[in-house]
C-alpha cells in the first residue's frame, strides 16, 4: 500500500506545497511535462487531500515510467497509484 504523505509535507502551507510540486513538475519528456503541468493548473485545486499528498508519490516516479502510464503502454503495479494515474488521465480526456 502506497503511504501518500512524505515527511512534512502535510506541515507545509498549501502554496508552498503547490509551488514544491509546480517545480517538481518539470520533466526531462515534454509527453510528461503536459500531462503534469495541465493537471496541476486545471484540476490539483480541486482534488482531496488525499490526492493531492498523492500527487507527491506521482512526482517521486521516475519520467520513463510516467511516459508509459501516461501513454497507456503500462500501468502502475500500485493499485492507488494506478487508479489515481487513470483519474488524472480521465480528467484530461474529459476536459479536451
């Protein structure tokens, strides 16, 4: 089971943790980076908590696993994870 809160960041002010998490966005794949950045402008502000502290393990992956969850190639073997990668992929196709 995934543990979703990293050390102090439940601690951290909302802004802070979200401009930890806007940085952290930035990937080496441009696939990658869109998929992140748009769920972090569009949708993040609305999400649980729980999802958001979530999002914390989503960024810890690494940018070649990410592009073949994002792409469909693969899924996470985490059940949390993947359903939470499938969420963020369903808001976008949802919104396009």
């Amino acid at each position: 089971m995934f543990a979703p809160v990293v050390s102090g960041e439940s601690d951290m002010p909302d802004s802070d943790l979200k401009r930890r998490y806007q940085w952290q966005c930035r990937r080496g794949l441009l696939e990658v980076d869109l998929v992140l950045n748009d769920y972090m402008e569009r949708f993040f502000d609305q999400e649980s908590e729980v999802r958001q502290l979530l999002f914390a393990d989503l960024l810890a992956q690494q940018d070649a696993e990410l592009f073949e969850w994002f792409t469909r190639r693969s899924q996470p073997q985490d059940l949390q994870l993947r359903d939470y990668v499938e969420h963020i992929l369903t808001l976008r196709e949802s919104a396009h």
